[in-house]
C-alpha cells in the first residue's frame, strides 16, 4: 500500500529517455517540511499540492545528450502576514527546469557556472523531495497581505508593525540555510 509519506523514486535516465510525463495531486499533509513551514488557522486541511514533471533528452553535437527534467508546481501555502500577524492563503506556481548530468563533480562545476540548474544524475531521484525542496524555496522571504484585512492594532507604548519595522530575520534565515544545504551535491 502506498502512503502519503513514501518517497517517490523516479529513474531520471530512463524518463528523460522515454520524454515521459508524470503528474498527480498529492495532500499537504504529506510532505512534512511545508506542512511545518505553514501556519493554517486551526483545523484546517493543509491545502493540495499539484505538481507534473516531464522529461526530454536534448542531443548535443558531438556529445553526449542533456538530460533535463522540467517540474511545474501549483500549490498554496497558509503562512502568518507578518504586518497584521493573520494566517492568510498565499498562492504559488512555478515552473523549474534542471538538468541532470553523470558525476557530482560535473555537477557542481556546472552549476557554478551557468544559470542552470544542475543536479548530479543518481539512480532514483526522490520526486517528492524535489518538489517539496522546490516549494520551501518558492516561500516568499516576508509574507505580507498586499491589504491587510483589518486595522492594525495598536498597544500603547509599542510602535505599530509596518513598512518601515525591520523584516523579521526568521523565514529568511531558514531559507539561507535551506540553501546552503541544496546544490548538486546537497542531497544524498
Ligand atoms: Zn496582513
């Protein structure tokens, strides 16, 4: 039986040999990184996440073939607006090309040196992990409504949260270290 939490190995070679398709909804619940990144207000579902992966093969002149993989991602997130402190919907869609080459020393020199994404080719790639890697990556640094919903309150003696308040250092510490662990090599 297949639950929500199992990884979902995906032969990258293969896949991009075949320029197969894959795609499918899984619940937020299931991917335990962004489900703990998200504050929904109580007893809410966490909502779904859609995601489809193609790949393709590219020749190459004289050279041996690209592999790449293109992920698009469609999910929303609840997280805290951090002017009026309210949990709110923030929607998120993206699209990611990477590539995948043979050898994580390629990898890396590669990715250093391109816009690409480069990502060492291993022999099962956890397509749960990448989207859910992808997702923590798409969080915005400092979530704000465009409006907040209601007046800001204000305490006597506190100066009311606002454009000019110094950004909260959290979320974007945690990104900074989310990054710092990614990369070609970042993943066993
Ligand atoms: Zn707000």
């Amino acid at each position: 039986m297949k639950r929500p939490h199992d990884p979902l190995r995906l032969d990258v070679a293969a896949f991009a040999a075949e320029g197969a398709q894959l795609a499918d909804r899984w619940p937020g619940v299931g991917l335990q990184r962004l489900a703990d990144s998200q504050t929904p207000p109580q007893d809410l579902v966490l909502p779904e996440v859609a995601w489809s992966v193609h790949g393709e093969r590219l020749p190459v002149a004289g050279g041996e073939p690209e592999l790449w993989l293109t992920l698009a991602v469609q999910a929303s997130v609840w997280l805290t607006c951090q002017r009026c402190l309210q949990p709110f919907r923030v929607p998120l869609a993206f699209e990611r090309r990477l590539r995948f080459v043979r050898g994580e020393a390629e990898a890396e020199a590669l990715d250093a040196e391109s816009e690409e994404d480069v990502l060492a080719l291993s022999r099962w790639l956890d397509l749960r992990e990448l989207v859910e890697d992808e997702l923590l990556l798409a969080l915005p640094l400092v979530p704000r409504h465009e409006v907040c919903p209601e007046p800001l309150p204000v305490s006597a003696g506190e100066a009311a949260p606002g454009d000019d308040a110094p950004e909260p250092l959290h979320p974007f510490a945690a990104l900074q270290a989310l990054k710092a662990g990614r990369g070609p090599a970042g993943k066993a």
